[in-house]
C-alpha cells in the first residue's frame, strides 16, 4: 500500500464520510475539515509523508480499502472485534459511546430498553447500527438505516423514527450546530465505550506502522490531546 511520488516521497490515499462534525465535514470552499483531518494532518507532518483524504461514502470506506482503490480509512471508525477480521486498526486516538436523540418533548423513551417496540434510526452498519439489532433484534424492519447520521436524525425530526442512535460527540455538534432542530439527547450506562482507529487493509503493515508511529509521536508530544481535547492512552 501508499504509491511513492518523484521525489521519494510516499503519499497515501484516504477515505472517509465527511458528514460527521466535529471528525469531517465540508467547509464552504469544499475542503474536508474536523478532528480526523487535524489527526492525519499532525501524523503525516511527524512521519513526513502526502496524503489526500476523500469523501467517498461510509460502505466504500470499507469496500475500497479491501479493493486496494485506498489506503486508509479515517472516519470515526471504532475499532471493533468484528472488522478486526478484515481489517487493522492503529491505536485508539478517540474514545465515544453512543447516546440515543428523541424529540425534546418526549417524555416515554428514558433508556435503552424503552427503544425495544420503537422505530429507530441509525447510520447503516455502524456500531449504532449493532446496537438498535441487539436491542430491537437482527432484522427488525423497526431499523431504520441510513448512508449517514444526519439522515438518521432527520427521521426523529420529521416523526419518521421514535429515536435515533448516534456516537456522543458528533451528536452533540449537530445540536451545537442546529439549536433550533427539537430534539434532545439521553445518555445510557450500558452503552460500552468505543475507540476510534485509523483502518488499514488487514496486513499492510507498511501503512499501519506509518499512521502508528506517527500517531504514537502526537500522543507523546501532546499534539493529539489538543487536537481532540482528549487524554488517550
Ligand atoms: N463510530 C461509528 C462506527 O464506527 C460511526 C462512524 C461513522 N463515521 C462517519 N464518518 N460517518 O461505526
């Protein structure tokens, strides 16, 4: 994996899903910008190597590393035991956990065990995606799943779904960013906590110690606590 340019040096392809503020979105001149850009930004300056990054879409994240077309995947991905089976992850740089989005004024969803004869919205297999099957059943047409998250919210929005399920810290940023949309966000316990990791094609060491080792310099620097606001081990 990662071509090398004329003059020696290696530039890397990325992909990712640039509707999840605060880790990617679109600024207004079309630029790709958020936490996992500033990441990427600070590890290819430690580790002296180019990269693009694209919006290509959450399934191809997956699909095109496995092709070869990328070769690395930076979009909020929490590392999992199920994509371990295809794929490598570097070290954590994120920790999140899922909260679940209502309409302000409801008042019957409280926790997760109240979404079970609910409609609920979420980001197609993403880890809200397996928590709503856990919680609803594996193929409950009750699942609503969508490209993106901000679909997901739309449904609360517009009484498609009961509730919606998202990670902590982009749905906080759609509240920050809509003040006006009516909803609310509910916190459960029993959700684990979930790391995000940069995603290589399983062993392609090359790119993975690349994105590692210049990771483990900004978490030694203190360069990635800035960026991210967060301690992380
Ligand atoms: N952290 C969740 C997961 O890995 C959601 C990530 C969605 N990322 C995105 N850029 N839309 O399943």
């Amino acid at each position: 994996g990662g071509s090398t340019s004329e003059d020696g040096t290696t530039k890397l392809v990325g992909g990712t899903e640039a509707t999840f503020a605060p880790f990617e979105s679109m600024d207004d001149n079309g630029n790709i910008v958020g936490i996992d850009v500033d990441v990427l930004n600070a590890i290819s300056e430690e580790m002296d190597f180019d990269y693009e990054l694209k919006n290509i879409g959450w399934e191809p994240v997956f699909s095109q590393i496995t092709t070869g077309e990328i070769d690395f995947g930076a979009a909020g991905i929490t590392i999992t035991d199920e994509r371990k089976e295809s794929y490598d992850f570097t070290d954590p740089y994120f920790e999140s956990t899922l909260l679940i989005v209502v309409p302000e004024d409801n008042t019957s969803i409280t926790s997760v065990e109240d979404l079970k004869d609910k409609k609920v919205s979420v980001q197609i297999n993403s880890t809200s995606h397996e928590a709503a099957k856990k919680i609803l059943g594996q193929t409950n047409p009750d699942i609503l799943a969508y490209e993106n998250q901000p679909l997901a919210i739309q449904d609360v929005i517009n009484g498609t779904a009961d509730a919606a399920l998202g990670d902590n810290a982009v749905l906080i940023e759609y509240m920050k960013n809509n003040p006006d949309a009516p909803i609310k966000t509910i916190e459960d316990d029993s959700f684990e906590k979930e790391y995000y990791g940069l995603m290589v094609k399983k062993g392609n060491e090359e790119v993975l110690n690349l994105l590692n080792d210049g990771l483990k310099k900004i978490k030694e620097n203190g360069k990635l606590a800035e960026i991210t606001g967060q301690e992380i081990e």
